[in-house]
C-alpha cells in the first residue's frame, strides 16, 4: 500500500498500553502515530489510583525526575465493614524504594504521552477511530471522521469497549459478567488534614481496599486513595450484580461513603469529581483473540486485568511494550503476518501478566458464586467478633462468645458452610497449584 498516509505503525488509544506499545516503536527508529479520541491524553481516563513502578521504569527509567506522583503508596488497608463498624488491617512499609505510587491519570497520561512525543512518537489528540480498515483479512488502516490511514501495523489499546477488537471479530462485545463498573468520587481536602487523618507523611500515600458493609450481597469491592490535596473514594461492582439487584452505583458509593469509617476519612471535603468508567473482570478465561494479520490487542481491550490485585496499568504497559517489540521484529523480517505477530502472546505467556491471569483465572467465578459468605457475612462475624472482644461491660465474656458461636452457626447452615470451605480451599489450591 503506497499513500500519503502511510505509516509504519499506527496505535488507537493513548493510555497506558497505546503510549507504551507507541514509544516502544518510535525508540526503534520506526514511524508510529498515536490517535486519542481525548482532547488531551488522559482526558477520557478514570481509574482508581495506583501504578506500579516495575512497570514505569521498563518504559521511563528516569520519571521520578518529572513525572506527577501525588504519593508513593507507603500503606495498605483492608478494611472489612458491617454497618456501623469496622475492622481493619494494616501493612505499613518503611522500605527507602516504594512499589507503586498514586498519580492522577489527567496528568499522568499526558505527561506519558508528552515523554513518548519527545522521542518521536507522532500524536493526533481529538481523533476518534471509527473502523479499522481490513483487506483480504488484513488489518492496514484506520478509518476516521475525516480520512483513512494506512499502516503495516495496527495496535489496538482502544481500552475496556474495544469497539475495534470486536469489529474485526477478535472478540465479543462485553458480558456484564465480566465487566465490573467502577465510580469514584475525588474530593479535595488540605494536605496536613490528609497526613493526619490517614497517618501520613507528605509523600506517604494509603490505599485502602473495603469489604462488606454496604457493598455485602454483591461482587464489589470498595476503594480510598490518597493523593496529595484530595482523596478518591469509589467502588467497583459487577455489572450482572448491579442489574439483577437494581442497584444503581452512586447510591451504593453514597451509602459506602456515609459509613462512619469511611465518613471519618473524608469529612470536611469538598467534591472536585466524579466519575464512571468500565473494569475487565473475565481475565484469563475471557481473554480474545490478541493477534490476527497486522493487528494487535493490548491491555484492557485484551483484558489483562488481574483484580485480586487492583492490577491493570502494568499490564497496559508491558503488554503494549511487548506489542511494540513485536512489530520492530516483524518490521526486521518484513512479515506483518499471524506467523509473526504470534510473538506477541509468546511474550506475555513468558511474563508475569499470562501467569498471573492463569493462576487468578478461577477466582472471581469462585467468589461470584458466595459472594454473601466471603464479601458479605464473614466481614460482618469478623466485626462482631472484635466488638465482643473489646467490650468491657460488666458482663462476663464466657456467654458472650457462646453467643456469638451460636449465632454464627444459626445464621450459616452446616450445607452453606462446607460450600465456602470447598470454595476457601478451591481459592487456595487454585493459586498455589
Ligand atoms: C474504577 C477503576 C479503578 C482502577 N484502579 C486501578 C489501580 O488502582 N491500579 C491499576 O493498575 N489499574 C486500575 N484500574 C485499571 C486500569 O485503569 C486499566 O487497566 C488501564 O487503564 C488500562 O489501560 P489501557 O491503555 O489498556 O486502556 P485505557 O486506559 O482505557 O485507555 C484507552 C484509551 O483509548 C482511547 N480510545 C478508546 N476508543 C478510541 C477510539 N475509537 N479512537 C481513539 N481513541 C480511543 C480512550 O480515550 C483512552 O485514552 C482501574 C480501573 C477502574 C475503572
């Protein structure tokens, strides 16, 4: 194909993944334009809020010297949650090098793609790709509002929809069962209120994972992270669950953030945003096809997302680096064929993001299946539990527990309880095996 608007490669989307796999290329001496449907990169973007160094570094081994970290994750809480109380544990680290740090993505996205410009990356914001262009079953173009664009190589990094990837039949539109659907709210609060409130330094940041209360009854999991001058609170729930409940998000985040626990936290703030945004939840078991002849699916579109783990921008930006190294080798060979590009998955088979999603791929089926028991009941016990413990009234503790045990047996029949003990050990056994 010989056009004027012809390049080497092209990339759709500018996120983690699309400006990892771009900048991986352009440093490889090859032509590669990067189109965002955002007016700037990150524009479109939510998340949670951590990002994890081995991955930056892979790609921006220098970007502590200019990259906008809002706090280096110092602390980890899982806080699980009745109604009224809480119990949480806390792994606080005092290591000098942290493992992740927050960064808000508006910023941090830009700041990537400005990295990627300065090494020859060429980016066209405010662009949404509305087809790819196949011909004899070969990925060489996009088509947008405008114009068509030809490549030799097409990656996909158009995120959790990937409209594109199912346009080409790499895969199927999302299933609510797979798909969680995440809302968070970032309200601002001074920095010293911040440090006091969560324990912190200035640079210390706290994430907060939450269980229970509110969220019982569904496959949900709450969040809390500090950045430096605000802190986001969200949720992240499965959509199935939300649609067969009537369960509409933000009135599950407002009950989440109105419990005292969570309230104490935020009290005072002043609401800078809110927002919605799709999760991959299938992982390794719903994972579409990641190559075909001149085309590549990089993260969330290929849903690399390990949710045990609130891991999914390391996977973004491996997976896009690995897809960035596959088409230099494909460019060396001058073969943009299946026959080339299945390196790509030979690549992630290789790397933590394949084995990880092998090992986890049981478990959010496992844990949909008693969700009551592990995300609902047992958090509440727990809670209960602690409330005996620490009660001094006078009363002798002897009954209480006896009580407690009673009630906790009453409340679970012997049938219940066997079912989470198989699926406690089937969790166990499935991730060590
Ligand atoms: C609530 C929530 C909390 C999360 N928390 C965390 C966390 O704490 N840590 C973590 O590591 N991960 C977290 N994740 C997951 C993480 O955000 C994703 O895994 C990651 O952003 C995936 O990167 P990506 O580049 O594949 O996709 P995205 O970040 O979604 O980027 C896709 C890009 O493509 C653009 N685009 C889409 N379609 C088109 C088109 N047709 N034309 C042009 N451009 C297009 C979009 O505008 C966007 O910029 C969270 C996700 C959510 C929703």
């Amino acid at each position: 194909m010989v056009s004027e608007n012809k390049t080497d490669v092209i990339v759709v989307g500018a996120g983690p993944a699309g400006v990892s796999a771009a900048v991986t290329i352009a440093r490889g001496g090859k032509k590669v334009i990067l189109v965002e449907r955002g007016n700037f990169a990150g524009a479109k973007n939510m998340y949670g809020g951590v990002i994890y160094e081995h991955a930056v570094k892979e790609l921006f081994p220098d970007f502590l010297e200019s990259a906008p970290v809002e706090r280096f994750v110092t602390s980890h809480s899982y806080m699980l949650l009745d109604d009224e109380q809480s119990t949480t544990i806390t792994y606080k680290n005092h290591k000098e090098m942290q493992n992740s740090f927050v960064a808000i993505r508006a910023k941090w996205d830009r700041w990537c793609v400005e990295q990627a410009v300065k090494d020859g990356v060429y980016f066209v914001p405010d662009t949404l790709v509305n087809k790819l262009i196949v011909e004899q079953g070969k990925v060489v173009g996009i088509k947008t509002d405008l114009e068509e664009y030809f490549a030799d190589i097409v990656i996909i990094a158009d995120g959790v929809n990937s409209l594109l990837a199912q346009q080409i039949g790499l895969r199927d539109e999302i299933k609510p069962k797979q798909t969680a659907l995440g809302v968070k709210e970032v309200i601002k609060l001074p920095e010293e209120v911040i440090n006091q409130r969560f324990g912190l330094n200035s640079k210390e940041g706290a994430a907060y994972e939450l269980v229970g209360g509110p969220l019982s009854g569904m496959l949900a999991l709450g969040f809390i992270y500090t950045n430096k001058n605000s802190v986001a609170v969200g949720i992240g729930a499965c959509l199935e669950d939300l649609k067969v409940q009537k369960i509409k998000p933000y009135e599950l985040l407002a009950k989440l953030k109105s419990h005292p626990s969570v309230a104490a936290l935020t009290e005072g703030g002043e609401l800078l945003e809110y927002s919605a945004h799709l999760i991959p939840e299938g992982g390794y078991n719903a994972m579409p096809k990641l190559y075909t002849d001149g085309a590549m699916v990089v993260g969330d579109a290929a849903m690399l997302v390990n949710n045990a783990h609130f891991e999914g921008t390391n996977m973004a930006m491996i997976s896009g680096k690995f897809a960035g190294e596959t088409a230099l080798e494909a460019f060396e060979k001058n073969d943009f064929s299946v026959n080339m590009l299945c390196l790509y998955r030979k690549k992630l088979e290789n790397s933590f993001i394949l084995k990880d999603l092998k090992t986890y791929r049981s478990v959010v089926d496992i844990l949909s299946t008693r969700t009551s028991s592990f995300l609902g009941y047992y958090p509440q016990k727990v809670c209960e539990f602690f409330d005996i413990f620490t009660t001094a009234d006078g009363i002798e503790k002897r009954g209480k527990f006896v009580k407690f045990t009673k009630d906790f047996f009453r409340k679970r029949s012997l049938a219940e309880l066997f079912k989470d003990g198989i699926s406690a050990i089937k969790l166990v056994f499935g991730v060590l095996k």
